[in-house]
C-alpha cells in the first residue's frame, strides 16, 4: 500500500490506527523480505550481449541506466489534470516518465506509462 499509492508512514499509522513506530517495524521486515523473495521475476538482460568493442565491457556485471525524465506538454483543460501534471522543477505541466537504458546497447528495455 505505501509503494503502490505512496503514502508515508504517518499516513499508513493513522490508516491502520497504530503508532508509526510499528509501522516502520513491519516495513523494515516486509519489504526486505518480499526483494529477496520476488527478485526472481525480475528479468534483467544478459550483459554478454553487447558489442564486443564496448567502451563498458570491464564491467561484466553492470546493470541498466535508471532515469527518471519529464516532457513538456499543452495545458490541460480539466484543473485536475493541471494540477497533477504541473512541474514546480520545470515550472511547466509535464509528463513524467521513468526509463531504464541498457549501457551495452542504449537500447530503452523499460519505459513507464
């Protein structure tokens, strides 16, 4: 529920009524917990599939390049969608997007929605 609508944990200790402390207990146990057990369906890609003359093949166990991005768009119509969309950072209504790059092949391997 935090990640998912990312909520912070005074707001989970008052959803759950129970003190913050407890909240932090369970999370610190659950999420280090799931990561170990769910990690196997993460599929990353095989790191020998780039080029052979690679400036990046001393680096056999790299993984991709995580960035978070924003692009300019029109002012929405609907004020909702201005406010979720407005960028105090660009000072602009964006859109977010996060993308994962493979440093082997620049090839986007994720791209949010």
């Amino acid at each position: 529920m935090q990640i998912r609508l990312n909520l912070t944990r005074q707001d989970l200790s008052v959803c759950f009524d129970i003190d913050q402390s407890t909240v932090s207990r369970i999370l610190n146990h659950w999420i280090p917990f799931l990561a170990y057990h769910l990690k196997v369906l993460i599929k990353w890609p095989e790191t020998t599939i780039g080029p052979t003359n690679s400036p990046y093949n001393h680096l056999p166990n790299s993984v991709p390049i995580i960035d978070g991005t924003e692009i300019f768009i029109e002012r929405p119509s609907n004020l909702d969608t201005q406010k979720s969309s407005y960028s105090d950072y660009k000072s602009h209504t964006t859109v977010k997007y996060l993308v994962s790059i493979d440093p082997f092949t620049g090839v986007f391997n994720y791209v949010s929605k």
